[in-house]
DNA sequence: CACCTGTATCGACGGACGTCAACATAGACA
DNA sequence: TGTCTATGTTGACGTCCGTCGATACAGGTG
C-alpha cells in the first residue's frame, strides 16, 4: 500500500518496471510519468517467471468477458472514470460485479474512491500504456 | 480454418475488427495490412457482449505465467519463430508445455508448422498490434 | 432513531483450468 | 522393418474461478 491507488499486485509489477527502466533511463527528466515505455517487450527476451507470473495476473484480470466490459465501461466514461451504477449493466448479478470490481483493482487496472452513497473506478492510465507497449513494441520491433 | 495460420479464435476475433474496420476505412490503400490499427480501443464505448466474448479469448491467452514465458520465447527468438525443443525449458512436464502451445494457438497468437522432426511455433505479428492499439490507443487517448 | 439504497463480503456450488503419467503418432535412421 | 527421438493426445486429479443468494456495511433521508 505504499503508492496511491491500487493495493493489488499492480505496485510489484510497476516497481519491476520501473527498476529495470531505471537502468538505461538517465537522460530522461520527470515529465509524462505516465506516457513512458516500461517493462521489456515481450518480444527482447524470453520472459522470466518472476516476470510472467507478475504481468501474467494483468492478462489474466482482462482475460474474463465481463471484466473485459467493466473495465471498457470505466475507461470509455468521461474523464476514465464511472459510478459502479453506471456500468454494472452486464448482464450478472451485484456481487458478482462487485467481484469482477475487485479483481481488476487487485491487477492494478482500476481503482476506487467512495465519494458520497456512490463508489467511483477509474483506470490507471500508465499501466494500461504499460500493458500497450509490451505488446505494440513486441509487434513493431 | 480458411485462413491459413491458426484454426482458433483469432479468425472470428480478426473478421470481427476486420469488418468493424472497414466501415470507416476508405482512403487507405492495402499496404501494411499487419500494422494498421483495428477494433475499438477500450475506452472508445463499452465493449459488447460478443466484442469482449472474443477478445477476452486472447488475455486469457497470455493470462498464464507459463504460456506468457513460451510466448515471449517464441517471439524473443530469431525470425519470431522456434522449436519446441528450444523453448520447453519453463519447468513443467513436456505435455503440459504441448498443452500450452495448444491454447496459444487456438487464441490465434502462435502458428505452428512441422518441419521434419522437429515443430515449429511462430508469432502473428497483426495479432500483435491489434491488441497492442487496443491497450496504447486507450492509454493516450 | 428507523428506513432505504448502493456496495462489499461470505459461503456454497458447479464448471473450467493447469498439471501429470501413460500412451499414441510422426519422422529420421539403420 | 524396427528403433529411437520429438511432439501431440488422453484420462484423471486437485485446484482455482465465476456465479449466485444471503447477509453485512456505509451513507443519505425522514
């Protein structure tokens, strides 16, 4: 729980990245904390299990339908960020979407703030563009 | 199996970005057919019910620490192709890992072809960054 | 305070999944 | 043909996971 936001296995992954960042970014200064690449793509190197068990449970959190449409339901509401009362028309019951809720705040996707009766999610930009980069750099290299 | 590559989930997921894609496409002739961007990023509207049925097909793909380390095997190697025999060193029995290649294939991300004693895996470059953009497209968006 | 609404947690059930040993198949070689 | 190696398939087992109803908690309203 250390960094705001989620308290799942995002805060482990991102630290990995950023460590691994840390070693060839020198020139760089802290401006778009949130736009820089991270992490290897998956493309440079075979993988190793620290690394796949770690980034594994981020694919794994979008790799069920209805997370998949929560999460595109909150990053695809204004301002990255919606009501639970807004989105948790999929199709299955509350608790299950309060469970779905709570799987990808534990992957570091999203994370929540009460604000009154309503709870709000929002998404974390920068693992998403994370998450993008692995992949898209892994495509294009 | 129409196309050639593999005989899983990935031709409906592809046709499906494909077709969603042509609808605004009309002045891009066919060059670079593997890196131009396709289907809905996540945060552009909600995922349908059959959107995210076939996509989540492909996180959940990568949502294992152990197919995540024989994909990225396979797409750290030269060419973006390899033997099993190269890559089956992940520490689980060798059905097991036959077992895995078998899920990556079906959710379109490897292709595999015989080539005398030996099979090889290879990764779908358009695959690739199709899932890449959905990510990367919603962070920067 | 009582009552209502929105959200999270608990406990249980059924199905999906990762794993393995045993076996089957494909090709190379003698 | 037989044998060896490389890979895929089968069947079984234990665990994880998605789902629900029931219940608990939080906050607003009266």
């Amino acid at each position: 729980m250390g960094r705001g936001g989620g308290e799942g296995a995002l805060g482990a992954w991102f630290d990995m990245c950023q460590h691994r960042h840390m070693s060839n970014a020198k020139a760089l200064p802290l401006l778009e904390p949130a736009a820089e690449p991270c992490c290897p793509p998956l493309n440079e190197r075979p993988l190793t299990a620290d690394e796949a068990e770690r980034t594994a449970v981020m694919f794994k959190a979008l790799g069920d339908p209805v997370r998949l449409r929560l999460f595109s339901a909150v990053a695809s509401h204004d301002g990255g960020e919606a009501c639970v009362c807004d989105i948790s028309d999929v199709g299955v019951s509350q608790p299950t979407v309060s469970h779905h809720l709570k799987k990808l705040k534990e992957a570091g996707l999203l994370s929540s703030e009460r604000r009154g009766t309503w709870v709000y999610y929002r998404v974390e930009p920068a693992v998403l563009a994370a998450m993008g980069q692995l992949l898209t750099k892994a495509a294009t290299a």
